[in-house]
C-alpha cells in the first residue's frame, strides 16, 4: 500500500466514477483500476461494488474510507524539504 493508493480510493470514493476519477487525477482509467485492485488484494477484502458506470463503496470500504481520508489529507498538506 502506498499513499499514492490511498488519495486514488479516496479520490474514487467520493466520485464513484472510474473515468471521471482518473481524468481529475490525470491518469489512465486502466491505472486507476489496477491500483484499486493492488489496494483491494493487498486488504483482503471488496472495497467498491460496481453498479452500471459507478462504484459504490462496501461496508469494508466505508470503514476503510474512515482512515484513509485523513492520511490523504496529511500526505497532500505536508511541507515538503
């Protein structure tokens, strides 16, 4: 897991939109899918439910959410040397 990973799912959580994700993070639709199923195999467990064009996030990944966004949240305001 790296917090790379981490400000994708968050950035996906709150879109629920695979392209729309990607293009706000300027990255292939194919990344972002490949790296949610890094972060996905690496936890053990679903995060995202697929429903049409959208996701929508599981229980997992609602618990999962919880953490992530204040870590994003650090990592994007950090300072950097």
């Amino acid at each position: 897991m790296n917090l790379q990973h981490l400000r994708y799912f968050v950035e996906l959580a709150q879109t629920q939109h695979y392209t729309r994700t990607a293009e706000h993070l300027c990255i292939t639709q194919p990344s972002l899918s490949h790296a949610m199923a890094q972060l996905e195999d690496e936890l053990g467990v679903p995060l995202f439910e697929k429903n049409g064009r959208g996701v929508t996030l599981t229980a997992f990944g609602k618990q999962f959410l919880l953490c992530a966004q204040p870590v994003s949240y650090t990592h994007l305001t950090l300072p950097t040397t």
